[in-house]
C-alpha cells in the first residue's frame, strides 16, 4: 500500500499541464487488483479525463480526473486510477 500528501503535476495528454497545490492519494490491493483515488485541490483551471500525475518523488501513474469542482480558493477534483 502507498499514499502520498503534497504536490504534484498533472499532465494531460494533450500536453498541457496543472499544478496541484495539494494532493492526497492512497493506493491499495484488493483481491490482486491495484487502484488508486484520492482528492486533488489547484489554483488553476482542471480538465475531467484522462491525465498522468507525477510526483516530486518521482512516482508517476496514469489517473482519471473526474468530479471537477470549480470554487473561490480554486479547484477540487477527485481521482483514480488502477
């Protein structure tokens, strides 16, 4: 099992990339399958869809932008992946 707090980018695959400013993400197995959710907070415009998120770690994944809510202090998006 892995989790992470902290920043990351978004990359989407046209390209274009986001800063997150907070992301927490936790990845867990459930009957041999990997997956992954989290919730993601940027002071900039995100995209629902497919994205790539990489980490100041180094770690990277293919993820799902889904639920984009747009809101004064910025943007939350929920995502997952497998």
């Amino acid at each position: 099992m892995f989790s992470y707090s902290g920043p990351a980018r978004l990359i989407y695959p046209d390209g274009t990339m986001a800063e997150l400013n907070r992301v927490d993400v936790i990845e867990t197995v459930t009957d041999g399958l990997w997956q992954m959710s989290g919730a993601a907070t940027s002071a900039e415009t995100l995209n629902a869809g497919e994205a790539r998120i990489k980490l100041p770690t180094g770690g990277e994944a293919d993820v799902v932008v889904a639920n984009v809510r747009p809101g004064a202090a910025g943007t939350s998006v929920t995502l997952l992946g497998s």
